[in-house]
C-alpha cells in the first residue's frame, strides 16, 4: 500500500483569510500601470470586496486617473499583515486586489469617508478636500499569500466572506502571552511536529490565532518554520477560545481559569 499524507490541521477558506488580513488594516501601498508607487493616507476594504483610499493631493497617480479615458485606471493595491510581535520576518500575508480606480464627486467622497470612519476612524480622514482626495478601487480579481497558501479570489469570493470573530484582537492576545507567558509557549512545544522539537537554537513564537487553532513560528538558525495546532473544537467566542487553549496545554477546563485568552482591553469575558 503507499503512503498517504498527513492530514492537514482545518483552516479558515483563502476567502475568510483574505478578509480578516483586511479587517486587520495593515500597511497598504499603490502600484499603478505608468505611475509611482503611491502609499495611501487611510485604506478600508469594504464588505464588497471594493477599497477606499485617501491619497495626499500631491501623488502623481491622481492626475493619471484623471487623464485616463472615462477617468477610470487600472491599478493593484497591496495589503501586508504583520505579525503583533516583533518576528524575523514580520509579514504574515499580503493580499493584493486589482482594479480599476476612479475618483468619486465630492459629495459622494463625503459620504464613503464617513461610512469608512464609522469602522476606522482615522485623523487623515478630515483632510479630505483639504489636501487630500478619496479614490475608489473596484476589483476584479484578488490574490492571497500566506503561510497556508496562495490562492486567486474573485469579488464574489471576497465579499461572501466574514473575518474570523478573532481577526480584529488576536493581536492584543498574542503580544500578552510573548510578552507575559513564555511557560505557556514552552509548554506548546510539545505539539510541535518531532523534527522542530528539538531543533538546536531555535525560538518558538506565536504567530496567529483563529476560530480554527494557533500559530506558532519556529524561529531556527537561517530558517523560519510556521506550524498550525487544531483546536479540539472549532471556537467562535473568547471564552470557547480560551478553552480550547487550556485543553491544548492539558490544563484544567474551569471558566477563568489558566493563562487563556481575554476579550479586548484585557478583560475576561
């Protein structure tokens, strides 16, 4: 008989992470055919898959809009997530959405800039007609790089999908337990597949959580390794998280107890 594969811990759908990758916010650049790189003030991907930008008046990329027949142009934006703590290699993934980009009337500018302030509020956002113009992306296609893949995404696939309930605080979560619990991280490595165990001068470092499991990073000499543990039980809320989390590291199952994840501002829910 041959072999067959190790099964692969469930993960969220390329969608879902692509999503979450956009709620997180991140660092945004703006690469368009024939002009500068352009890096936006504020960038909010709406639910539909479609990207907001406010760009200083002074980027070159605005008048090729202007110049471009039916003042639409095509340009790709880039999203890079970065890890809540500070790895060797920072960047967890990066979603690129390609488009056309046009400049919405003043009137509708305004009224996109305060749906945006509602979900991200943002200081640039005042600037608007002061220095600063909104653009609109629409897209036509996505792609996502990550640690679970690369995968092509449609607008379709984009805006069927919901981040993760844990996409907008794993951040707080993880930079705690670096900062505070390096035991519980000891503890985790005995989940490590056995070639990672024991590797000579390597460090352990967490990397993402979400409804489906953790992720650690194994920081070792000239190489970095990204390994996902499944939790026993998907989880949809903090304190399902902070179960599975205490069943991960053999302890006690009792509401509050353990080192677990808390709900945003450090409070347990």
């Amino acid at each position: 008989m041959g072999s067959t594969r190790p099964r692969r811990p469930p993960a969220p759908t390329a969608a879902e992470r692509a999503r979450s990758l956009a709620a997180r916010g991140g660092s945004a650049c703006l690469v368009g055919t024939g002009a500068p790189q352009a890096t936006p003030l504020v960038h909010h991907v709406r639910a539909d898959g479609s990207a907001v930008l406010l760009l200083d008046d002074a980027e070159p990329v605005l008048d090729a809009i202007r110049a471009a027949p039916g003042g639409e142009f095509s340009a790709m934006l880039e999203v890079a997530d970065h890890a809540p703590v500070d790895l060797r290699e920072p960047v967890r993934g990066l979603l690129w959405i390609t488009g056309r980009m046009r400049i919405p009337g003043p009137e509708i500018a305004r009224r996109i800039a305060l749906q945006v302030a509602d979900v991200r509020p943002h200081p640039d956002l005042l600037n608007l007609g002061h220095g600063a113009t909104l653009v609109r992306l629409d897209p036509g296609s996505a792609v996502l790089s990550d640690a679970e893949g690369c995968a092509a995404l449609s607008p379709v696939d984009l805006a069927a999908a919901w981040p993760d309930p844990f996409s907008c605080y794993e951040g707080h979560w993880l930079a705690h337990l670096e900062e505070a619990h390096p035991d519980v991280l000891d503890v985790l490595v005995r989940h490590l597949p056995p070639a990672l165990r024991d590797l000579r001068g390597a460090r352990v470092r967490p990397l993402g959580v979400d409804r489906y499991g953790l992720r650690l990073r194994v920081e070792a000499p000239g190489r970095d390794h990204d390994v996902r543990i499944a939790w026993a039980e998907q989880a949809t809320t903090v304190a399902e998280l902070r179960e599975q989390m205490q069943r991960l590291m053999g302890c006690p199952m009792r509401r509050g107890a353990g080192t677990g994840p808390t709900a945003p501002g450090g409070r347990a829910s």
